[in-house]
C-alpha cells in the first residue's frame, strides 16, 4: 500500500502517467481486448498506474480503516479484529501485486527468455569512464545539431523570409560544437552540412538526415534521459523536439552518469531483429522484399505464413498484428528495426570495449559491427 505512496512521488511515474504513448497503447489495447489476450496486461498497467494516482486517498482509507480495527478490537476482542485486519490488508497487497507483476512484469519475462545462452552474460551495468561518457554525450548532441539543421533547412525551402530576416541556424550549431571542444572532431561529412550556408542543403539531403532521429532516440535511451524505449511496432516517427531540446539547453545531457544495463541493451537488440525478421518475413510473402538464396526466400515465406490471422500471437505494428498491416507500414517498420539493430550493436560494442574509440565525429557513417550473414533485400 504504502509503496504506492512512494511511487506517487517519483518522477519517473509521472512521466511514465503524462506520455502520451502510453495512452495511445492503452486505446489500441481497450479496441483489442475481444481478439488479443496480450492487451489485458496493458489493461492492468493502467489500472495499476491510476492506482497510484489515488494512493493518498487509499491511504487515508487504510488509515481509517486501521483505526476502525482499533475500535473493533476494544468492543469484541483484539484478537477476532486482528485477524480480520490481517487478511483484508493482506489480500489488498496481494491484489495490487499481482497487478504490478502481470502489467509490468510480463513483456520483460517474455523478452528476456528469448535471450540464448550467449547472450546471458550481458547481465550488469557497465560503469563508464569518462572518456566513454563524454564520446556518447557528443555523439547525441551531434546527432540533435544535425536534426535541427535539417528542420531549419527543410523550413527556409518551404517559406519565403521577410525582407531583412536572416537565418542564423548555422552560426549558432557551430558556436555550440566550439563550445563543448566538437568542432575540430567532426568528421568530413558533418563538417561539410554544418558549414554550409543557411538554405543551401537539398531536400534529398535533409530527407537523409531526419534518419538520425532513431539513433538520437537510442542515445538519449542509452543515456538515461528517457527512461523509455518503446518496441519497433509502437514506436512512432521521431519527434524533432527530442532534438531541439538538447540543442536549446544542453546540460541536462552532459549531466549524464550511467547508462542503461547491458541486458536491457541485449532486450532491445533481439526485440528489433524479430521485428526485422517478422517484416522480411511478410515483405517476402507479399513480393516486395526478396532474398538471395532461395532456400531462405522459403524459409521466410513459410515462417511469414504461420501468422496468417494470428490476432493474439503476430508482432503488431501500431493496432493491427504485421499480417494485416499495410505494406508502407511494413516497410517503415523494417527501415526502423534494421537502424535500431544497427546502432544497438554499435553501443554494445562500444560498451563492452569491442569498438576502437571514436576519433571522429562521424554519425551519417557511424562505424558500424560487421554486418549479419544474412540480411533483408528489397
């Protein structure tokens, strides 16, 4: 009971309470409780979490209701009002635990028995060194710099200035690279976007760099700035506030003093490779993504066909289980995965000191893991 209490004053629930994912996974679960038992633990979470919300009114009840037990005790015997108390407490805890485990508990349980063997080892957190954290905090705000300067290019393209109006996007991303000692480390490419006038980047360029919104999402994740990361099903288009935010008031990020577990980046990793391969998968059924071999393009469409109408057990894109969604859907989620995948190996390699350092801030072309021996052609 009183741990609810503790969660209604930690900053994490609130969070956790105002996104606003978390009520549209709510909506989606509500629309398919009729056909998919998985959003009944959505259905919990929620309960759970307004739970919290009235916990000090709970509170005062169980407060009241201890002080009626006192009362009862006095008229008909301490020990007849004890036990009474002792059980409805107790089933009232268990109640609000099993809720707690079943909505929060379960998709991680799920998750982590799909780690094998190799992958159990990548249990605790790694303590970074100052070099590593500060390489990290670079690397994200390169990556917001760049995503700003996109934004502001894609805005000058579609609107025409005031007379006498001067776009200054350039001057100050370059002023904030010499600030934190990032400007002589840009690597050739960075260099070349950042320097160039304002308004002179083509839409194909801007388009291009818009793609570094999932890493940012990573990196901040990785970072402890947002202490959520959504699957590559519910995850939707990167939102450039995350960028702006960073790039207006950067000190929260170079603030930054832990990164996430290795095991939750190991979660994320095999998350986004399913996805990646349930996308090939349909995208092979269906005709617009191929294969090499033909003994996988087979293996792909018998293993996409075993979800024909599997409401409760397909991978979902948004409302609708990969079977039945859209193929722009399909596509978009398996552009997604396939960047996450990415740049997950990335950060785990260079958690784990399997990566040289960073010399160069090169984040169009971050140097990547070799790739896997069998990957998706469109």
């Amino acid at each position: 009971m009183f741990g609810l209490l503790k969660l209604f004053f930690s900053r994490h629930y609130w969070r956790l309470l105002t996104r606003g994912e978390t009520w549209r996974s709510t909506w989606i679960a509500i629309r398919r409780l009729h056909k998919d038992k998985r959003s009944w633990r959505q259905l919990a979470r929620i309960v759970y979490l307004l739970l919290v919300l009235v916990s000090p009114l709970l509170v005062l009840l169980f407060l009241a209701f201890c002080v009626g037990a006192a009362a009862l005790a006095a008229s008909v015997g301490i020990g007849g009002a004890a036990i009474v108390a002792f059980l409805l407490s107790f089933l009232l805890e268990l109640t609000l635990k099993s809720l707690a485990r079943y909505g929060f508990g379960t998709t991680r349980k799920e998750a982590e028995q799909g780690l094998n063997a190799a992958d159990m080892q990548f249990q605790g957190a790694v303590t970074p060194t100052p070099e590593l954290l500060l390489e990290f905090e670079q690397i994200t705000l390169l990556n917001a710099i760049l995503i700003c300067r996109a934004s502001s290019e894609q805005f000058v393209r579609s609107k025409e200035l005031p007379q006498g109006v001067t776009i200054v996007t350039r001057q100050r991303h370059l002023e904030l690279l010499r600030q934190h000692g990032m400007y002589d480390k840009l690597g050739a490419q960075e260099r070349d976007l950042l320097i160039a006038a304002d308004g002179h980047w083509t839409e194909a360029v801007s388009n291009s760099v818009f793609a570094l919104l999932e890493p940012l999402r990573l990196f901040r994740w990785t970072l402890r700035l947002d202490p959520f990361l959504n699957h590559p099903g519910a995850t939707p288009p990167g939102n450039i506030a995350t960028a702006s935010e960073l790039v207006d008031d950067p000190t929260e990020l170079f603030r930054a003093k832990a990164f996430v577990t290795l095991k939750d980046i190991r979660i994320a990793l095999r998350t986004a490779e399913a996805y990646c391969y349930r996308c090939w998968a349909e995208g092979v059924k269906r005709g617009f993504f191929g294969a090499n071999i033909p003994e996988k393009e087979a293996e792909l469409r018998k293993y996409a066909e075993t979800f024909e109408g599997q409401e409760a057990g397909d991978l979902l894109l948004g409302s609708a289980i990969v079977n039945r969604s859209p193929d722009a859907e399909i596509r978009y989620a398996m552009a997604l995965s396939m960047n996450r995948a990415e740049t997950l190996r990335w950060i785990q390699g260079r958690m784990l000191g399997e990566l040289p350092p960073v010399t160069e801030l090169q984040v169009l072309s971050l140097p990547r893991n070799s790739p896997s021996e069998e990957s998706p052609s469109a």
